[in-house]
C-alpha cells in the first residue's frame, strides 16, 4: 500500500473514531435541506432541479469545510505526533496529500449524503441529472480548494479556533472575489488588469459555470491548480514552522 | 552507524546544538546527557530527520539525513520526547499503521508484532484506546512503535522519563536486550541510567559536547574516585590517624552523621595504608568503604564549570 493512502486511511479512520464527524454530517444535512427546501422554495419554484441547494452550498461550505480543516496539522502539532509521522519513511508531500486527501473524502461523503434530495427531483418531476452530476463534482472540487486553503492555514497555528477563523476569512475572500465588496476595495487603486485577475480567482464564478452543466477545462483546472497551489503552500509552512 | 560532524542547530538567534561530532557503532549504547535546554532533544531530532540542520551533517547508516532522509529514516527507530501517538487509535491500530507505514512485509508483520508487544508487556491492553492508557503503558507504546521494524539505530529521547522505578528498570532491560546488534542512542537526565545501558556517555550544555568517555571514565574524574569512607567510635582520634597516611590529599566530616571520607591524592590509593593506621592505632570503626567516582558530582562540575566559565 502506498504511503499516500496509509496516511489518509488512518487520518479518515481518526474521524470517525469520535462522534464528532457524525455530528458534522447530521448537521451539514440538516442545514442543506433546510436551506433548500426553506429559503430556496424548493417547491414554489416548480422547477425539477437542484439549483436552490448548489447555490446555497458554498455558503455552508464556507463555515462548514474549515471547521474539517482546522484539525488537520493544529492538532498534530499540538500533541506532537507531527515529529512521529515526520519521521516515518515518507515524504511531507504523502503526508501533505494523505492528509488531505482524508479531509476530502470526508467532505465528499457528507455530500454524497444529499442523494435523497437528488432522487427528490427525480420523483417530482423530470431534471438534467447531467447538470446535476456536474454540480456535484463541480461542489466537491470547490470543497477541495476551501480545504487546501484551510490545511495550510492549520499548519500555521496549533490553535484551532484561530485556524478556524482565519480559514472563514480566506475562504470568504475568495468566494466574494467576483463581487463588488471585493473588487471595489481595489478598483480605486490597483490597475484594471489586476482587478480582473481577482475576479477571475473568484470561487463562485467558477462554480457557477460547472453548476450550468457547462463542464469547461478551463474551470476544473482552476480548482485542481487551486488545491495544488494550497497544497505546496502547506508543505512550505509545515516545514517552517514544525519546531515551535 | 550514527555519524555527526559539527552538527549545529540555531533557532533565530539562540544557538542550540553548537558543533557536535560524534560516532556510535554498532553494538554501543550512547548516553546523551546534560540538564534541560542543553540541545539533547534538538540533536536527536536532527538525526532522526526532524528538523533540518543549521550547519553540519549527520549520517546513519551512511545515509544522509538531509540528502537521503528516506533512507535514513527506514533505518531508524525514532522515540520523540513525551512519547507522542494518536490517542483516539487502540494500540493494536496504532502499530499496524506504523507497520503499513513502514511496509514491513506480510510474512514479517505478526512476527515483528508479536515480538514488539511482547517484549513492552502489551498484550493486555491491545483493543484500548491509547489516550485511555497510563503514562508508563504509553511510554510503552512509543517505544513498540519504534522497535517494530526491527531498527538498526534506535535513537530514544528520555524513554524513562516519568516512569516508575519498575517501570524504568523494565525499560533499560529492554534496552540492554537490544544493544548487541544495534547502534543506540538514549538521552536522559537521571545518572544512574548510565550505569544501567551506557557503555559510553557524551555530556552536553549549552550545545556543546563537554565530555565523551565511558562511565567508568567519567566516574574517575570524581572526587570521590579512590575515597575511603568510615564511621568511627571515636571520630576525632580517627581524623587525626588518617592525617598520618602520606597520600591522603584532604579529609571530611560530616556534620551530621560523623561520617569520615579520605580523599586521595590524584592517582594513589589510600584504602590499605588506611586500614593499616587504623589497625595500628587499634581504632574501632563500625563501617569502612572504599568509595566509587560519583557520576551526579562529576555531571554537576563538568557542566556547572563551563558555565561559570562562559558567564565570567
Ligand atoms: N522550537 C524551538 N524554538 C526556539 N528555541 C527552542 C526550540 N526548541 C528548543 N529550543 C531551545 O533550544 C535549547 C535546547 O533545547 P532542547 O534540545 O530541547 O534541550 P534538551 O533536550 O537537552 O533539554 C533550549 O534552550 C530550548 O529552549
Ligand atoms: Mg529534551
């Protein structure tokens, strides 16, 4: 077995060693239908699709994900299993990427949870399940990126709520990029090609685009450069800061 | 094999392990020891490929630490300060994740299993959640984590730290089980644990080796080395006869006990020529010893010495 999925089996293995990722899971559910059926008029609308839930998504996945995140390195530092682990034969990228990876699947596993909501619309009416597909890989690739985001930040503090939230504020950032509140922070001083440069970083334009069912490189790509980016990001930190 | 040459640790502008250069072989047990904060730790952790060095190398098993850290690193068994594990794993879990870390083959793994829960006393406590563990058994699982491959080095930062005397003297059997075949390395601040596994001891401060010798070496450095120590009916008229004897250098009374010690003069020895005065003069002595160096006086000068030096 690689290094890779050995670290990222015992990490995934971690979370369900305590009731706290069933707690995480019974709430993201919960929060997700609630938004959906609630605020999205689900019914009202009389539309067979799952627009209401991906739209609220990453509004949950901005609080959600890094409360995921904040444990990944904080904690190995504070018990100080990070100097075992880092002594294991394997490299800071595979435990980088296990560790990761553990986070992901578990996100991907909360969101894989909401299939009733899928087989919902099916029973009521007669949607594009290819476009509901694409939103799907498309929401599980955004929670990708919040994630790479929230494991370099926790490499940096062995306070999990500061990890916590300065992922929120990250994430949020990146999120809004496309909206005015970001970008008129900007335009008054910073040239118009930087102004788009951060508007294109923005999360939710890129989501937007796979949620249409329009599945382009272009935005795919966006997210796995984003969790690479973040990534090698946190193998830097990790590195600098694993002695204090 | 460990190697170091100059090896040198700085956080910012405090300079934690400053030059050391060592080699341990096969089949030799090296103590590390100093007070706290001597660079004990940060030394071990930059053999182990913890923490990159400042300046230096070090090398086991001819392997680079920084240029083939995972070479290093699978010949290594690494036992870090405090005995760190993941809590929420039963200790059954625990080792078979090291085990599949380090890709211990199928035939081998309830063999080294087997060997390393045995030889820690694990057996009982298997299913149990490591952070429901005592300190003495989770001391124990470090140190199965770390035999478990069956290491050539074994580098162990204060694996008796915490224990009970039971406990301790378990784990320097242990130790001395090992020690035929392999290069270990122990740090520790409690000197009898030198006599018990060391067959060489390196005393550090302040990043700095300060002595590199055996025990026994160390221990006749001591004061004491040579001593005679006795305890008379009549204190004062066996003070005066030890006076007598050409090579005694100094004598002491206790003050609470009337416990006479002889000190010799470097290099000679006291304890015939004193029982023969005492014979002579016939004084009648309750309890006569001839003393050993003192490992914790010969520590304490050594590493007090240097620093006043360096305050002065
Ligand atoms: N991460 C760190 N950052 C700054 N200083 C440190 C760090 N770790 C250790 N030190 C300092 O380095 C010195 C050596 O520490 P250490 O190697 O732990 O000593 P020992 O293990 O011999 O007690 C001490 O003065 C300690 O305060
Ligand atoms: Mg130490």
């Amino acid at each position: 077995m690689s290094a890779i999925t050995t670290v990222c089996k015992r990490e995934l293995r971690s979370y369900f060693a305590t009731p706290v990722a069933y707690v995480f899971i019974v709430i993201f559910l919960v929060l997700s239908s609630a938004f959906t059926f609630y605020l999205g008029n689900f019914y009202e609308r009389g539309q067979a699709d799952l627009l209401p839930f991906f739209s609220f998504l990453p509004w949950l996945y901005l609080f959600l994900v890094p409360a995921v995140s904040m444990r990944l390195w904080s904690e190995e530092r504070k018990s100080g299993t990070i100097e075992l682990l880092l002594t294991l034969p394997i490299t800071m990228w595979q435990a980088v990427m296990g560790k990761f990876l553990a986070a992901w699947a578990f996100i991907g596993i909360a969101l894989a949870l909401t299939f009733p909501l899928w087989i919902t619309v099916n029973y009521l009416g007669d949607p594009d399940n290819g476009v509901i597909f694409a939103s799907y890989l498309g929401a599980w690739l955004m929670s990708g990126a919040f994630l790479a985001i929230g494991s370099c930040i926790s490499a940096a503090t062995r306070n999990q709520v500061v990890a916590f939230i300065l992922t929120v504020v990250a994430c949020f950032v990146l999120v809004m990029a496309g909206f005015p509140l970001v970008l008129d922070a900007f335009r008054s001083w910073a040239p118009q090609a930087l102004v788009d440069a951060i508007a294109s970083l923005s999360f939710l334009t890129h989501f937007a685009s796979i949620s249409k069912g329009v599945i382009d490189l272009r935005d795919l790509l966006y997210f796995v450069l984003m969790i690479g980016f973040w990534l090698y990001a946190s193998a830097i930190v990790i590195d600098l800061k694993k002695a204090d | 094999m460990i190697e170091t040459h100059a090896l040198g640790k700085r956080y910012g502008d405090l300079v934690a392990v400053d030059g050391i250069s060592f080699k341990v072989e096969p089949g030799q047990v090296l103590g590390f020891l100093g007070p706290n904060g001597a660079g004990k730790s940060t030394t071990m952790k930059m053999i182990a490929g913890f923490l990159a060095p400042t300046s230096g190398s070090a090398k086991v098993c001819g392997f680079d630490v920084e240029t083939q850290p995972i070479e290093a690193k699978r010949v290594v068994g690494y036992l870090p300060e405090g005995a760190p594990s993941y809590g929420e794993m039963s200790v059954r879990q625990f080792l078979g994740f090291i085990a599949d870390v380090r890709n211990i083959p199928g035939n081998m793994r309830s063999k080294r299993f087997d060997d390393a829960v045995g030889r820690l006393n694990l057996e009982g406590v298997l299913e149990q959640p490591i952070e429901t563990l005592s300190k003495g058994f989770k001391r124990r699982v470090g140190l199965a984590q770390a035999i478990l491959h069956d290491p050539k080095v074994l580098i162990l930062d204060e694996p008796t730290d915490g224990l009970d005397p039971n406990q301790k003297h378990e784990v320097r059997t242990l130790i001395n089980a090992m020690a035929r075949d392999k290069t270990i390395i122990v740090s520790t601040h409690v000197l009898e644990e030198v006599h018990a596994v060391c067959s060489r001891a390196i005393i550090i401060a302040k990043g700095r080796v300060l002595a590199d010798a055996t025990p026994a070496e160390l221990e006749a450095r001591s004061r004491y080395y040579q001593a005679v120590s006795l305890t008379a009916a009549d204190t004062k008229a066996a003070k005066e006869a030890l006076s007598r004897v050409a090579d005694v250098a100094a004598i002491e009374v206790d003050a609470q006990d009337g416990r006479i010690t002889a000190f010799p003069k470097p290099g000679k020895q006291i304890f015939i020529a004193v029982n023969q005065v005492l014979q002579e003069r016939n004084i009648v002595v309750r309890e006569l010893a001839l003393e050993g160096g003192r490992l914790d006086e010969v520590f304490r000068t050594i590493t007090q010495g240097r620093a006043q030096e360096a305050q002065a």
